[in-house]
C-alpha cells in the first residue's frame, strides 16, 4: 500500500514538472489559433486519432476516403473552384462518405454523361427524337419492335422527293441559303431578308 501510494505521487509529480517545462518553453508555445488551425488540418489530412483502442487514425481506418496527400499546388483558386463546379455538375461528388459513393453512383440517369450521349448534346437527342416521333420511327410495340410507322402507316408521311432530293437535302439547302443570304431557285438567286 505505502509503495502504492509513493508511485501515484512520484508519477504525479513528474507529470507537473514536465508540464512546468513545456510551459516555460516560449518557442513551443503556439496561440490557441494555431493549435486550432493544426487540428483542423489533422482533421482534413485524416491524421486525427478516432479509434482509441488500437489507436488507429481515420486516414487508416478509411484510406479511399483520404487521397494521398493531394495538394492544389500550382493551381489557381479559380482553377480549383472551376474543378470543384465540374465535379459537382458531373455528379463526381462524395455523396455518401461511408461507402465513397458519387453522386452519380446513386443517380445515373441525372448525371448521364453531362447529357451527352455519344457526343450529342442533349439538345440534339431531343430533335433527333421529336423527328423520330413525326415520322412514326418509335418503337410502338415492344414485343415484337414495330414502329409507330409499320403499325399505322397512313398515319405518318411517306418519303417524298423533289427533283429528286429528300425532305431533309432541300432543308438543309434552304438552311444553307440562309446562311449565305441569298435563295436560289431553278438558277435564279433572289436575297433573303
């Protein structure tokens, strides 16, 4: 018992005056600000000890969760907010930080491709859609895939030709006098307003 009771105040006083050492060391000693600055980072970097038993860190614990040490180092703040607007437009967000799942994992089909589909814009899809829609080339029947077109086809227009052009080749020669400013008919050119 008396040995006992030696060793608590032996283990207490050395523990005072370590502590009075650390203390009247002024190049040691860091503002509240700086000790709350480090531990932010700790936090960020994953170096923050959240295991207490086996004293693992939470970058240990969860590695995929805490990239190596990635640093923006010769990046803007632009650069990097425009990274970040990407990311979040893309869906490559951490949504879930348990499992490391992105946006996109939980939702593919709001974050599909950033709307493009095979380099089309999703404004593009829908034209090439509503033409599809006007010609009957949906598919009305899903079992047997007969369009809309082969189900009813004195619903839907038939391919007719000009001189010997296509719907879509006298559109796109109109398209193109528009541009150019100018209409020509039958080797006429009259100026479009």
């Amino acid at each position: 018992m008396k040995n006992a009771r030696i060793s608590v105040i032996a283990l207490a006083l050395s523990t005072l005056v370590a502590g009075q050492a650390l203390a009247a060391d002024p190049a040691a000693a860091k503002t509240r600000e700086q000790v709350r600055a480090e531990y932010i980072q700790a936090q960020r970097n994953g170096d923050v000890i959240v295991n207490g038993e086996i004293g693992l860190t939470a970058k240990q614990l969860n590695p995929d969760l805490y990239p190596a040490q990635a640093s923006a180092q010769g990046k803007s703040r632009a650069d990097v907010q425009a990274e970040l607007r990407e990311a979040v437009r893309t869906g490559a967000v951490v949504a879930v930080a348990e499992s490391g799942q992105t946006r996109s994992d939980l939702d593919p089909q709001r974050y599909a491709s950033a709307n493009t589909v095979a380099g089309k814009s999703r404004a593009e899809v829908k034209a090439e859609l509503a033409e599809a829609r006007r010609n009957g080339d949906v598919v009305a029947n899903g079992e047997i895939g007969l369009t809309a077109k082969q189900i009813n086809p004195d619903l839907y227009p038939t391919e007719v030709t000009a001189q010997g052009k296509t719907r879509a080749e006298v559109r796109a020669e109109l398209a193109q006098a528009r541009r150019d400013g100018s209409l020509n008919v039958n080797g006429n050119e009259y100026p479009v307003n």
